[in-house]
C-alpha cells in the first residue's frame, strides 16, 4: 500500500486522475439528473477506485482510457439509432458490442495459440505478441462491456442497464477479469510462459461465450426482471466475478505447478516457487473479493427476498466455495502446507467454483433465477 | 485445528445435500418421489430441511465454540505481541536474523537521519536507551495480526447473528412440547394457541398471501409438515396490486399499495408501496413482496351444452370449486388461477420456412442466420399476448378429472379468427386444442349453430335433399342414383355425428374392402364437406338469417367447424365455456420478517471483511537498530516472503549503515 503515497507518483499519476476526474465530471453533467444519491455515489466511488487502479498499476492508465474513448467513438457512431450498427462501417465490423465481442474471442484464441507457441518454443518475441494479444482482447471485452451498456438505452429508455445481468454479460466479464488479473500477476513476476495454462480457461470460457450466443441467442438485450432492479447488482456481481477470476487463474496455476513438478515443460515454466506464490495471491484476491461479493449478496437478498440468507442453491454453494478457499487458506498459513496438495486443491477449487457458477443454475432450482441455460 | 476443518467439510457436504435435495417441499412429495422406504430414513435425519437440522445447528454451534476458544487461546499474546516493540531485544537475538548487518562503530549513524528515514518509510518505533546501549525498535504492518483477530471474531459474531435470527427458540419450545406445528388446512382462526406464536417472538420470517381490499394480521411461518401462525403486532390491508408489463411482456415492476393498520381501532399507521428490492419496514418487521397471483375473480362463461345444444349463463370465480348438473349428473368445476396476459414467444421471425430438402444448404442457411443474428443486441423474438385465460378441471363422480384451458380473446391464424379450448387429460400432458371458428362478428354463434344443426339426425334428411339436388342440379343421372347419392349423405351425416371423422373412418374400415379405403374415404371427405354447406343453410333458415355467401373466407369457416365438431368429441365434457368476462381480484403476497441478528450479521460482516484484509495485505516488519558495545547492529524480521524481505533489507541497509559491508 506504501505505494499510494503522493511523493513517489508519477506526473502521469496526476494526468491520470484529472481524467478520471473530467470523464466522471462530464458523466454527471449528462446523466446527473437521472441519477439517484446511491448511483451518484457509486460514480464517486467508482471514479476513486479507478484512480487508484491506475496508479497501483500504471499499465491502466492507458488501458483505460483507451477503452472509454472506443466507447465514446462507437456511441458517437450510434447517434441514437440502434440500427446503426447494422450499416455504420466502424460499428458494423469493429465497435458495436456484439463486434467487439467477436473481435474479442477471435483474439483470445489466437493469443492462446501463440502463448502455446512461444513457451513450446521459448520464443520471447511469440510471447510477447501473445501478451500483446491479450491486452487488445481485454480491451475489447471492456469496450463491449461499454457499448453494450450504451445499447441497452437505445433499446429503450427502460430497458437500459449496466451489462452484469445475465451469463451472457458475466462471461465477458469474467474473461476480462482474468486477463486483467493475469497480465498484472505477468508483468508483476516476468513470467509470461503462464500465459499458455491461463489463456486456456479464458478460451474455454470464450467457447462458451460462442455456442451462448450462436446457439441460443443469449447476447441479445433482454430487460431487467424486477428482483434484478438493484444497485446491488452493480457491485455484487463484478465481485464476484473478481473471485472467480482469481480462482481459475489459480487453478490454472495449479495445474502448471503439477506438469513442473513432473518435469513436464518445466524448463519453460516459472519455477515451481513462483508459481505456487502467483497462485497464493491469486486466492488472497479472489478470497477477499469473494467475501465482499458474498456480502453483498446478503445485503441484496435482504432488500430483494426478506432474508440476508435463504440457503438457496447458489448461496450455499457460494458458501461451499467459501468455505473450500477459507480451508485452503488455513492449511496453507496455519499448517505451512506447501507442494502438490495444495496445488491439486486449487484445480479441484475450480471444480467447485464452476459448479457454483454454472451448474447451479442449469440444475438446480432456487431464488436465483436469473441466468438459467 | 484438524477437528475445525472436518467440521467444515461436514457443513459443506450437508450443504450439498441441501442443495441437491430440494428443501422445504410438501412432505407428501418427498414421499411420493423418495418411496416410504427412504423417506423413512431422510425425515428423521432432517434431509428434507438440512439447515434446520439439530445435528446442523449442533456443527454451527461446535464451530463457533472451536472458533471462540481459538480467540482465546490465541488473543491474550496477540495483543501483547502487536503493542510490543520488543526493545529489549538483546544483542545475540538479533545477530540471529536471517537479515542483519553489523558493523563497527558506535558513531558511523545519524540516529536524527535514522529515525526520519524510518518515519518516512511508515514505520513507529521506540527507543531504549540504556546501559550504554543505544537501541531503536521499529514496527509496521501490526495489524496484520488483528486482522486474525477480526477475521475470527467474525465468524463468531456471524454465527450469533444467524442464531438470534434462526429458529432455535421454537424449536426447544417444540422439544418441550408446548408448541406443536399445526398439520391441518384449517381456518387460521381455528389454529389452536399451541401452535400460534405471539407477537412478543424476538425473531420470525412468514408468509402471507392477501386478496385486493383483504386485511390480515397474521403470517404463517411453515415448519415441517405443518406451520405456525404468528399473530403481528399490526394488520395489513392490501389495497392494491399492480404489475407493469415491458413491451416484450416481460414483467417489469411488482407494486403492492399497502396500508398498515392499528389492530385495535383499524386507524391507518403507514401507508405505502411495497416493491420488490424496496421493502417496508414498519415497527422493526420489514414486509417485502415475494409473490402475487390472483385473489378470487369473477369470472362469466357462457355454457354450451355439447350434446343437447342449449346455451346458458354460468357465474364463477377463480381459485374456487362449484357443484354443477350436467346431463343430469353432478359434477364439481374447480377452477384455477385467472391469467390475464399470457406473452407467448412464437419463436423467430420467418423461422420455420428454411427448405428441409437439402441438408448442406440448410446447415449453411443456420449458420449464416445465427451469425447475421448474433450481429444484433435487440431481441427479434415474435412475442404475442394470447389475451386472459382460465384453467379448470372437471371432475366426475368418480373422482376423475379432465383439465381445460379456455382464452377469452380470439385467436388470428390463417387469416381467420377462432376461440381456443385447451383440454387435457393427463396433467402431465401437453393441452391439446379446439380451434372454435368464430363468425364475421367474432362470434361462435354461427359456429353453434351450424353444430346443433349437424348433430341433430331429424335435419338429415333436408341437408341430403339439398346436397343431392346441388350434385345433380345439371341432370344427367337417373334418380335412382339420386337416391343413393341421399342415402349415401345421409349415411355420412349420421356418423359424423356419432363421432366425427374418428367414426367414418370406423365405417369405411367395417364396410369397404382395404384396397379401395383411400378412395372412399377421399369421396366421403367432399360429401360431408358439401353437406356441411348445406347444413350451413338450413341453420341460417331455421334462425331466420340470410344464407352466408359463399365465399372463400366462408367456406374456410365451414371446414373449420367440421374440424372443431369433430374434435369436440374427444373434449371429455359435456359443456363447452365460453369464457366471455371477467372483473379481476389481484392477490399479493408478502414475506414478513422481524430480525434481530440482521445488523449484528452485517457488524461481523464488515469485520470479517477488515480482518481478511489485515491477514492479506499487511505485512509485519519489525527493524532493530542497535548502537552499542562498539558495534551498530542492523536488524530486520518479517513475514514477507524471503525474496520481498532481501529487497526490503537491501534498501534500509543502504539508507541507515554505511557503505561498506562489514561482518556477516
Ligand atoms: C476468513 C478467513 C480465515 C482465515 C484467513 C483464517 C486464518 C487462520 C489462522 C491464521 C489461524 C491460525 C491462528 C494461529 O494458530 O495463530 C486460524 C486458526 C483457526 N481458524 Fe481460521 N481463518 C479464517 C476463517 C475461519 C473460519 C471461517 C473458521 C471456522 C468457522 C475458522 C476457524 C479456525 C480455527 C478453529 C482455528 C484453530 C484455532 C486453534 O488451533 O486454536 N477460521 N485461522
């Protein structure tokens, strides 16, 4: 946290801040009057936390402000015609949510592809290509993130909303989320060979993404049922989905960490050390995220259902979850466990994890209907 | 330590269970899907409600208590260790560090510079000055400590909570034996005192459900097989209820108006509007709107008599059972909820038409579509409000019932209009459909007529007249082929009328040799059809209206009536009803709770939240200067891992000794 503090900032620091500050500003000035005191809280909070992402990793202050200049492009391109991104060349093939989000898969899977590449290869240059691959499909999740936002509204004033509520929305989220996080923990320990393990999960993810929405047409804008209607949502579930982000990158992590120590590629990986701590802080995150987003939900359900906690399916499965890290945690830091167990825990983690966060919903019932296959 | 963590693996595989056995279903479901067998060994053991179970409760319990002795084992040093600087720590202790340098030297640091740097980079320190020996003890990132502190005191404050606000009261008055849950579907004023609970209970969640202009100041609480009733230090009128709809039909906002009343004197309290995600809190019991439905409308139908061909007016209301003769026989009508709107998605726009002759094509054709479709964020889908609708069973003296589903509105497919009669007879089945033709005027009258018209055997003989003289009208034939022709109608009239066209393919099948069936029956299909024209006339006759010009729409009219008359046999009711109005009685429903923990959950939240920081994030560093027996001694201790640690050292000790490395 030493860090934080003014003396030591860059003057991009501050270029930075003042930004964040102006973009919020004009924010207000243009939707000020729709909003609530809870939603002009949640701008200052948002604008505040921003800056601090930006100055606690400096690769943000570009990957930000890039993201909300597409966005501001693209909505300029829409001039408040939906059908636009029908005609609209830049919309068509680039920036329209739906665009961006190809643009976005296709860039994930050839990122994974020369991941793979330069580790098998120890290629530097393929990986660092790979890296920059990532970086352009994160940006182009949180670019569709944006303009879908901005869509939602030009589908009708009442059906707008922030793009968090369905599996759809949260996949995206959740493949943004996890590069993010990974590329922080690359740069952080100049281990980009992780990149190979990592970009595996985000593909899967980006294969569901496809079939969701080729298949079943889950990308088109549906409005908002009114247990969703919350400003709770709009934090409960990108927590959440910071947790989960970390607990796939951890087991991801894991998994290397099993290959190491069977000395398959385990000159190309980082070392066994390195990665076993990647994946301790991976879980740190994720754990105290998952905590806040599960709090959160408590205090949602109490506004929502007439009880901070009902055991329906999915809290107590986020509670399962909880108490898997919580455990996995004690082990580590009580019992000074160390090595392939708690490697095969966090890989067996994600299991866990991934049933609280899909199966669920596709087979069991509950209070949580948003979000069913 | 080991015990605590089989524990928990105890409470998450209950938790599972609970999951994947759907909890706090009817009892006689559980049955019913588990057999007596296996019910008999889930009940007992609480796997229908885990969360409740005592041996549930009991881990909770031990795991707070584990918790808390931990707190207490643990806390009286914690606290020592965090406000400790240790600045007595001798000379030999801190040579053991795996981070120290030592050099000679009483005077080669500015203590003044010493203390500012170590200000600067965060830490507070003390100073112990004595015997010659000058030593600066330094710390930050104590909290880290606390952060255990927090982080388990947490869970015990969370456990509390969910204590206060869980069922344990009730359920050791239950053990006891002075509350018994109620079993029985009785008036809840009928509910004897053992199983109503007071309004002085610390802490309840209930249920419910009231009509528009109802009042209530009673929840039910379910427990089991049966339920509590907890009498409310309020009551509760639902005024009204109201839902918005999106222009996809999907529900947009669910809206009670509410007055809370004195359940003295029925003076207003509070009045307001309860919503989803925006609760009412009133006297520290918070109402929330769980559900909605309807609360009893009235409903009108008109009655077709299916066999007789009389028609009358029937009264009812929704959610509710009435007796009724039909054919001389007692039947009871139980009719179900009054839906309103029902949005059906009739899939894709132009779906439906892709040519299913070539695969290849049509596996490209898909692909394109679903591509060019996952271009665009707006929903295409075809939605269509298929207007109110009832369902109702009738049910014989048997005992056996047949379900129906009847729409008010009419129906437009195919460029004509129709009335749907749902009817099902197996509730696991889908409904299957009569599609009642409706006249210019969106009527089934027409229809009703043409029907009793063609069901009466008397009129058989002129329809025949007619649909011969029409067949012959141009000469040509002898009358003896005239008069088979009649007979022949006659003959085909009779049994459609038996059973439609179920029954004419009986006939064919007793009368006509396998190889010559098809034709027949395409023969018989244009008779019956032409017959139906005329049958069509001596209806309009014998109501003394004009004949229906034959015109296309019109003939379409005459085949769908052939269609429904035919289907109407395999309906299993002797009534068709029509359903024709309806006054609407929304009903609301709530979830009232009083509870207490709530704060003290979110209390122990916020810690919980602190303390996992604190763990997390913050890091222990201890540094030791020390500046005597003419030697200054540079020490650092931490729980940073090594490699941050050697980083750390490396910098203070460029920062606080001189350059030259000595000793080590
Ligand atoms: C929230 C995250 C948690 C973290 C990071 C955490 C961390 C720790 C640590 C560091 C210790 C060792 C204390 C010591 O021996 O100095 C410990 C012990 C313990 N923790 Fe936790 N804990 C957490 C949550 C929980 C939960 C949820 C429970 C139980 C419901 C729990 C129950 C215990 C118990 C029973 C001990 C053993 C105490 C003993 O051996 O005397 N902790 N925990």
């Amino acid at each position: 946290m030493s860090t934080l503090s003014l003396n030591r900032r860059h003057p991009l620091d501050f270029v930075f801040a003042v930004l964040m500050v102006l973009a919020a500003g004009f924010a207000f000035s243009r939707y000020g009057a729709h909003m609530d005191y809870y939603e002009q809280g949640i701008l200052a909070g948002v604008t505040t936390g921003l800056i601090w992402f930006g100055w606690f990793w400096p690769a943000m202050r570009w990957f930000l402000p890039a993201a909300g200049v597409l966005a501001l492009i693209a909505t300029a391109a829409y001039g408040n015609d939906l059908s636009r991104a029908q005609h609209a060349f830049l919309l068509k093939y680039l920036l329209a949510s739906q665009s961006a989000v190809m643009w976005m898969c296709v860039l994930y899977v050839m990122s994974t592809i020369t991941y793979w590449f330069g580790m098998l290869r120890r290629s530097e240059t393929a990986l660092g290509i790979a890296s920059g691959m990532s970086w352009t499909a994160a940006l182009a999740a949180l670019t569709a993130l944006l303009v879908r936002w901005y869509e939602s509204y030009l589908i009708g004033a009442d059906v707008g909303h922030i793009p968090v509520s369905n599996l759809y929305e949260v996949f995206i989220l959740f493949c943004l989320i996890t590069t993010l996080m990974y590329l922080y923990y690359e740069a952080r320990f100049k281990a980009r060979s992780m990149g190979a393990f990592v970009l595996l999960v985000i593909s899967a993810a980006v294969g569901f993404i496809l079939w969701y929405s080729l298949d079943r047409q889950a990308h088109e804008i549906q409005p908002l049922i009114p247990a969703l209607q919350s400003w709770w949502m709009k934090i409960h579930v990108p927590a959440n989905f910071i947790g989960y982000g970390a607990f796939s990158l951890a087991a991801m992590l894991g998994v290397a960490q099993l290959l190491v120590s069977r000395n398959v590629l385990a000159t190309r990986l980082p070392t066994y050390e390195t990665l076993g701590d990647v994946m301790y802080k991976a879980i740190t995150v994720g754990f105290l995220f998952f905590t806040i987003a599960t709090i959160l939900g408590a205090a949602w359900a109490a506004d929502a259902w007439g009880g901070y906690w009902s055991w329906d399916p999915k809290e107590t499965w986020a509670l399962i979850v909880w108490l898997n890290y919580a455990a996995w945690l004690h082990v580590r830091l009580v019992k000074g466990w160390r090595g392939n167990v708690l490697a095969w825990w966090a890989v067996v983690g994600l299991l866990v994890t991934t049933f609280a966060f899909i199966g669920v919903n596709m087979f069991l019932s509950g209070l949580h209907s948003y979000g069913g296959l | 330590m080991r015990f605590a963590v089989s524990l928990l693996a105890i409470v998450a595989i209950a938790s599972i269970i609970g999951t994947v056995l759907k909890q706090g279903q009817q009892f006689i479901d559980y049955r019913i899907e588990f057999g007596d067998f296996w019910f008999g060994i889930f009940d007992p053991i609480g796997l229908f409600d885990v969360y409740h179970a005592s041996w549930f409760l009991a881990i909770l319990g031990f795991l707070m208590l584990s918790t808390s002795l931990c707190i207490y084992r643990h806390a009286p040093g914690m606290v020592k260790d965090i406000r400790s600087y240790r600045e007595h720590a001798g000379r030999n202790s801190l040579r053991l560090m795996a981070h120290h340098a030592e050099v000679e030297g009483e005077t080669v640091v500015d203590r003044q510079a010493a203390q500012e740097y170590l200000k600067r980079a965060g830490y507070r320190w003390r100073i112990n000055d004595a015997n010659g020996v000058w030593l600066l003890a330094a710390k930050k990132g104590s909290a880290q400590r606390l952060g255990y502190l927090f982080a388990h005191a947490a869970i015990v404050v969370i456990c509390i909570g969910g204590l206060m606000d869980g069922n344990l009261p009730l359920k050791l008055r239950e053990v006891v034996g002075n509350k018994k849950a109620e079993t029985r579907d009785i008036p809840q004023s009928k509910v004897p005192p053992e199983s109503r609970l007071g309004t002085g209970n610390l802490s309840f969640r209930g249920n419910v459900t009231l009509p528009e202009g109802a009042v209530g100041d009673v929840v039910f609480l379910s427990e089991g097989e049966g339920y509590f009733v907890q009498d409310l230090p309020f009551a509760l009128r639902l005024k009204q209820f109201q839902v918005d709809y999106y222009s996809t039909g999907m529900p947009k906002r669910f809206a009670s108006t509410i007055d809370v009343l004195d359940r003295k004197d029925g003076k207003i309290i509070k009045s307001g509007v309860v919503e989803v995600n925006k609760p009412l809190v009133v006297d520290g019991i918070a109402i929330y709107q769980s559900s909605f439905g309807d609360g009893g409308s009235a409903l009108q139908f008109t009655a077709w008599d299916l066999g007789g061909g009389g028609e009358s007016k029937l009264n009812a209301t929704s959610k509710s059972t009435q007796n009724i003769t039909l054919d001389g026989k007692p039947y009871t009508l139980e009719f179900g909820d009054l839906r309103v709107t029902n949005v059906e998605n009739m899939g894709k726009p132009g779906s439906g038409d892709v040519p299913s002759g070539d695969t290849s094509t049509v596996a490209v054709n898909k692909v394109e579509q679903a591509l060019a479709s996952a271009q665009s964020v707006k929903s295409s889908r075809n939605l269509r409000n298929m207007g109110p609708s009832i369902q109702y069973k009738l049910r014989d003296q048997a005992g056996q019932a047949v379900e129906y589903l009847n729409y008010l509105s009419p129906f437009y497919a195919d460029g004509a209009t129709y009335l749907l009669a749902g009817v099902r007879k197996d509730i696991t089945a889908q409904f299957q459909f009569i599609r009642v033709p409706l006249d210019s005027e969106n009527k089934s009258d027409a229809y009703m007529r043409l029907r009793n018209v063609m069901l009466d055997p008397a009129n058989y003989p002129e329809i025949a007249r007619r649909t011969a003289n029409k067949a012959f009208a141009d000469g040509g034939f002898s009358s003896t082929r005239r008069d088979d022709f009649q007979s022949v109608t006659q003959a085909i009239l009779q049994q459609f009328g038996h059973g439609g066209f179920t029954q004419i393919d009986k006939f064919i099948e007793s009368k006509v040799p396998a190889d010559k069936r098809a034709a027949v029956a395409q023969t018989y299909l244009k008779i019956l059809q032409n017959a139906t024209v005329d049958a069509m006339d001596v209806a309009q006759q014998k109501a003394g209206l004009p004949p229906l010009p034959m015109t296309a729409e019109n003939y379409h009219f005459l085949m769908d009536s052939l269609v429904a008359t035919s289907g109407f046999y395999e309906y299993g009711s002797p009534v068709f009803l029509q359903f024709d109005a309806f006054t609407e009685v929304k009903s609301s429903g709530f979830q009232l709770t009083r509870s207490p923990g709530e704060p003290v959950i979110f209390f122990g939240s916020i810690l919980l939240v602190i303390g996992i920081f604190c763990m997390f994030y913050l890091r222990e560093e201890r540094v030791w200067l020390r500046i005597g027996d003419g030697h200054t001694l540079l020490s650092l201790a931490g729980n940073r891992r090594p490699a941050e640690l050697d980083t750390t050292f490396a910098a203070h000790r460029n920062a606080l000794l001189p350059a030259i490395p000595q000793g080590e």
